[in-house]
C-alpha cells in the first residue's frame, strides 16, 4: 500500500510491530488503515494536524515505559476538532493531545489542552518552545538550575528540540558565557552564528571532558543536559563549586537500554564540590505552562526568539522524521505537518 494523504473516511495509524535490537529501522513499524472512528457521547474527533517525534519515543519503544506492540503509538500532535459529542469541545478548536502517530484521533475533554490563540505565534510554536520543548528546557533553567543573570551554563545536545530553546531562553534570562555540545560542525555553527552561543564542540571531535574544558576554561555555574554518560561526566569535572545539573535526558543510552554507558567516574566531584544534580521529567512541571507562555510569547512576537524547528511535509513520511532525528539530521525541533 501507499502511505499517500488519507481518502476520506480513513484513519491511518502507525503502529510498532517489534522490539528493535539496537537503532530502529522502517522495518518495525507498520502503518495500518481503518475506518474514522464516530466518536461516542462525551467525546470528540479531531483531525490531527502537526506531530511531533522526541528522542524519548525510542526508549518507549522498548524502554520501562513500553509501546504495546500493533498498537498507535502515543506522542504529542496538535490537531482540529472535526466533530464533538461533548458540550466542552466545538467543532473548528483547535488542541494538543498525546494521541499522535495518528492522522485521527477520539478524546475526551480531559485528555486535550486547548491551543491559545496567540496573534502572530505560529502553530509550530506550540509544539516546541511553547510545548514540552520548551517547557523542559524552561523548568531546567528556571525551576531545576535557577539560572542567574552572568551565570555561565552548559547545555547538551544543544541543536536538538530542548537546546535549542535552552539556548535561546539562557540568552533571554541573561546567561554569561553559553557552551553547547552537537554532532555535527554545521550544528556547531548554527548554535554559534544562529542561537547565540558562545562557544560550541562536536563531541565526535575528542573526549567531551576535553572538549568542554577548552571551551569553558574558567568553569560553569550550571549544566542542562540531556545525555548523560561521558557527557555528564564533563560537565561534573567543569562546574565550580555549588554548580547546579538539571538533568532531563540520556540520549546517550537509548540505543543500548540493556548495556548502558558506564557511570560517570567523577561522582565523587559532586561531594566533593557541593554540587547539586536533579534529573526531572516535565510531566511534573505542568503548572509552569502559563508561566512559559507568559515569558515567551513576547518575545515570541517582537522576533527576539526566533523558533529552531524543522519540519516534515506529510504524516506520511512520520518514520523517515523519528528515524532521521535519532540519527541528527534536524535541527531544534523536529516536526511532522500534515500535507496541504
């Protein structure tokens, strides 16, 4: 079959149909078609419009939070109400949900978040800076590390979603020196001459601990990362006493969950330096969306926050965007639109 645009009265789905070994491939999943669904008293059908595919849906692939196998997928999406059998959705809203990987999706009231009609932010935006992007990287900055005007700060993995915005926000609060760590030298540039960073490295480029020191060689006051293993290792080795870690990933380990990288061997440092590490995860942080929409959206609109995001025409081509994000081809955000 083709996964061309859907005829009209079907739903395509995507589905995981086996646990990968390693980098996953086309191979283990499959997109499945059936009728549109009628939505049932008390719920709603909306017409999903714009996906989103994060690093952490390759640790559910086989992680502790497993996808069930031949069955959608979850993810963020942000789609149109097509039709309401509930008195608290409209047909025409628009909404997030957590029912992506999908071209249609039933909710109920409690299970979407309205889209606010912000002038001039484009619907993007609510799905990176001003979504759980955005949000992570925020409550990092703001909630976990407490970032300080003049504070010099490390984010990893600082070309993807959550860097991205880590950069821009830094800036915003008045970060000192801005150091970031990628996988390419084009995503080295782009945080240099694009984002606003100070200083950036290709971690293929030598030991990270190395590289880090060169490129904040008077110290860090704190650290955002998202990788882990070597990564974090540098990052303890470079903070100056009382720095502070938020830590909200390990992309370093999600394609080896059953033999992950060893532990950073400088844990003691932490001890030592009185530093404080936090890992987090933004689902329990949910009561500062109002707060980044406050912070963002005028910046969002004078132009002074710019969005990384790159993005995938057809939610036919919504594998070749995850896969293609695992293997670092976006930069800031990666983003599936349906196709005009």
């Amino acid at each position: 079959m083709t996964h061309g645009p859907t005829a009209r009265g079907t739903m395509i789905t995507v589905q995981q149909t086996a646990r990968p070994d390693g980098f996953p491939t086309p191979a283990h999943f499959a997109f499945v078609e059936s009728p549109v669904p009628d939505p049932a008293p008390g719920t709603a059908l909306v017409e999903n419009l714009l996906w989103s595919v994060d690093p952490y849906h390759r640790e559910a692939m086989d992680g502790e939070f497993l996808w069930t196998l031949h069955s959608p997928m979850e993810g963020r999406t942000l789609g149109r109400v097509a039709e309401s059998r509930t008195p608290e959705l409209s047909p025409g809203d628009l909404v997030q949900h957590r029912k992506g990987w999908r071209t249609h999706a039933v909710v109920r009231p409690d299970e979407v978040r309205p889209v606010p009609d912000f002038d001039g932010v484009p619907l993007t935006a609510h799905l990176s800076v001003l979504g759980g992007t955005g949000l992570s990287a925020y409550v990092g900055l703001t909630r976990i590390v407490r970032l300080q005007p003049g504070e010099d700060l490390f984010v990893s993995a600082a070309a993807g979603g959550v860097g991205t915005a880590a950069g821009r926000f830094a800036r915003l609060l008045g970060a000192g020196r801005l150091v970031g760590s990628a996988g390419s030298a084009r995503k080295v540039a782009y945080l240099t001459e694009q984002v606003g960073f100070d200083a950036a490295f290709d971690y293929h480029d030598g030991p990270v601990s190395e590289l880090l020191a060169e490129a904040a060689p008077d110290g860090l006051d704190a650290v955002l990362d998202g990788v882990g293993g070597d990564h974090l290792e540098a990052s303890i080795a470079s903070l100056r006493e009382y720095g502070r870690i938020a830590w909200v990933g390990a992309v370093a380990q999600y394609h080896s969950l059953s033999t992950p990288p060893p532990a950073p061997r400088n844990l003691f440092e932490l001890v030592e330096k009185s530093i404080r590490l936090e890992g987090f995860l933004v689902r329990n942080h949910l009561d500062a969306q109002a707060e980044l929409y406050e912070f963002a959206v005028p910046h969002l609109r004078s132009g002074r926050l710019p969005l990384d995001v790159t993005v995938v025409d057809g939610f036919e081509h919504i594998v070749d965007a995850f896969l293609g994000m695992l293997r670092g081809e976006n930069i800031g955000k990666m983003l599936v639109a349906r196709s005009s």
